[in-house]
C-alpha cells in the first residue's frame, strides 16, 4: 500500500503543440524544412510571447545542444579511429 501523502494537483509540464501544414516539397528537402521550421517556432515563441531576449535564449540553448551533439560524435569518431590499426 502507498502511504506517500498524494499531491492536491496533478503537476503538468508546459507543453505546445504545433500543427505543421507545409507543401510536401518542404518535407523531402532537408534545407526547405529546416527554414519552414525555423519560422514556425519563431512565430510561436511569439504568439506565446517571448521577448527578443528570451528567443535569444532559446536560439542559444539549441545553439549549445548542437555544439554538445557535434563534440560528442567528434569523440565517437576519434575513438573509433584511434582503435583502428
């Protein structure tokens, strides 16, 4: 039996849901989707009412996310390498 003392209110992360209605030449070019997405998030940092300091931010954080991605597959890589004779 659980004796833990149950919250009030169910927590319940932010979340935003985005529909994406795009040509379908948009989706088969990697380059066209990325822009496509690019202005859709924007808008909707906006509409949700972001200040051009706070989508800084965000531009930022995915901006690090990327680094840390590249880097780690930069290690990936140079240990595979290293382990081959």
């Amino acid at each position: 039996m659980d004796t833990q003392p149950k919250p009030d209110r169910e927590v319940v992360e932010p979340r935003v849901t985005v529909t994406l209605d795009m040509p379908e030449q948009t989706l088969t070019n990697p380059e066209k989707f990325a822009e496509f997405l690019a202005r859709v998030f924007y808008r909707e940092l906006r509409r949700h009412h972001f200040t051009d300091n706070q989508i800084i931010r965000v531009a930022s954080e995915l901006i690090s996310l990327l680094t840390q991605g590249l880097d780690g597959y930069k290690r990936k890589l140079e240990k595979e390498a290293g382990g081959k004779t």
